[in-house]
C-alpha cells in the first residue's frame, strides 16, 4: 500500500477509537501533524497499541524507533506499513 492508502487506513481506524471519535475523517486525512489532530503523545501509543491488538493480534511490538515518527501523519502511515509487513513475514525460527 502506498503512503496516501495507509493514511486512508490510519484514518477509517483512528475514528474508531475514542481519541479519535470528535475527529471527521476528512481531518485526519488532510492533517499534517498529530498535533493538528489533537493527539498527545500518550495517547498516539495506546492508539499504537491498538492498531497492533486488531490488526496482529498482539503478534508484533512496539518498537523504539516508531516512536519519533509519530510526531506526524505521514510518519504514523509508515509505522502502520512496517506493522503491517512485520505482521505478513513469516515466523523465524
């Protein structure tokens, strides 16, 4: 998926949560930053940690260096494409 889908993603997920339920699916879409979204940091994780409860079922965790890109959407979407791909690879052994 590209960049502009996992927005499109982010965004169908994010008005699910109760963080996100004042929010139009259009903002989010159109947002920049999760500041302009209203989203502490905090709350940008359990959101994280969310996604990865439904989406992997708890199969992957959170990793360090997602934290920093968190800041913005774009960064959010790629976090979601690496949750996703690492969900998708098989099981080492």
């Amino acid at each position: 998926m590209a960049t502009d889908d996992y927005r499109q993603k982010f965004a169908d997920f994010l008005v699910t949560q109760p963080i996100g339920a004042e929010l139009g699916h259009e903002q989010i879409v159109r947002a920049q930053t999760r500041d302009e979204l209203g989203i502490s940091s905090l709350n940008m994780i359990i959101v994280l940690m969310n996604y990865i409860k439904k989406y992997t079922d708890g199969s992957v965790t959170l990793q360090p260096e997602w934290v920093l890109r968190l800041n913005d959407v774009d960064g959010i979407a790629s976090v979601l494409r690496d949750i996703d791909a690492t969900a998708a690879e098989p099981a080492r052994s």
